[in-house]
C-alpha cells in the first residue's frame, strides 16, 4: 500500500474493520456464557454414567435411566429429570449432546417445560431450528439479567399459553418480541442489532 493519504485511510478502514469483526465474535463468545455453567465434575460423573447408554439415546431413556441422578449450579441442585423431557421426539446422539443441554438449567428446564406441554398438543411438535432459536432467545434473556431467572419464565409461560390458545407453538420471531417487550417493560434496554431487538 503507498504511503499517502489513500493508502493510510484504507489501513485504518481495515484496522477498524478488523476492531469490529474482533467486537462480534467476543460478544458471541459471550452469548454462550449467559448462565453459569454446572459445576465440571458433576458433569463428569454424569457423562460416565451415560456411557452405561448405547447411543444415540431419546431423552425419555436418559430420564428413565439417570432421571435421578443430581447435577449441582450456582441455581440450586437439579434432577436429570427436572432438565431433559419425558419424550421420545428428543434424541442425543452422544453423552457430550445430554451434557450440553443440562449445563444451563434454568434455560433446560423453560424448554423441557415447553416440548412436554407440545407433547400433550395433538399435531404440534418442536422442530430442531424452533427449539435452538428458543434457546438462543432465553440465553439473550439470562444474558440481559444473569441474577435473575423471571424473563425466561415469563417468555416460557408466553410460549405455553400461545400454544393452549392456538393449537400452534409461536415463530420465533414472536418469541423474540414477546422477550424484548418484557426486557423494556423491565427497564433493560435492547438494542435493535441484538437478538431480541426485532
């Protein structure tokens, strides 16, 4: 690149092109770490004992097998059975799969509550892409407030309710303004580049 006024406004163009693509990727990193994780060693022994499964496994078999066995976070102490749903539409394919859907319980618990009440709906199930958007809303919402679990829950009662009145489960898209309109309600600001910001 020549060195002249061109040249030095294309390096700091790039520099800070650089910066942003470097912002995206940390707040990314950090959308994951909304709740904090269980404990490691609790997952550990857990994962053990799933090795006991032959894989791939649905979540009503990891219930009925390990339903009982405990799994202890910053939340209180958790069943298996309180985190993973009585239903054979969800499959692991791995121990890893269960470990990761159990390592943030209030988010496992909002969604185990919303495909068993999809369960008892004829004709109305939970597709792969619906459920992680799910998710991604309720680790937006823990992010917003990690001491408090009361968004999630509320957004979850939402989805079920929604679910009793129309027979359907609602889009994502839904979902996503239902969350954002508590998170403003609740004096929490949501940017419209955000997930929740629709």
């Amino acid at each position: 690149m020549a060195d002249n006024k061109s040249g030095r406004d294309e390096q700091a163009d790039d520099a800070d092109r650089r910066q942003r693509e470097r912002d995206i990727l940390t707040a990314l990193e950090r959308n994951d770490e909304t709740e904090p994780p269980v404990d490691e060693r609790a997952l550990g022994e857990l994962e053990t004992e799933l090795d006991t499964l032959s894989f791939p496994v649905t979540a009503r078999e990891v219930v009925e097998t390990l339903g009982d066995r405990t799994v202890e976070s910053d939340a209180g102490v958790h069943t298996v059975a309180d985190l993973l749903p009585e239903t054979d539409q969800e499959t692991f394919d791995e121990p890893a799969t269960v470990r990761t859907r159990v390592q943030r319980p209030t988010i496992a618990a909002a969604m185990k509550r919303i495909v068993e009440h999809c369960q008892s709906i004829q004709q109305t199930s939970l597709g792969t892409s619906q459920r992680e958007a799910y998710e991604k809303t309720f680790r937006a919402l823990k992010a917003v407030d990690a001491d408090d679990d009361e968004g999630i829950q509320y957004v979850a009662d939402w989805i079920v309710e929604r679910i009793d009145e129309t027979g359907t489960l609602p889009g994502s898209r839904a979902v996503r303004r239902e969350a954002a309109t508590f998170c403003r309600a609740n004096g929490y600001s949501v940017r419209n580049d955000e997930w929740l910001g629709v």
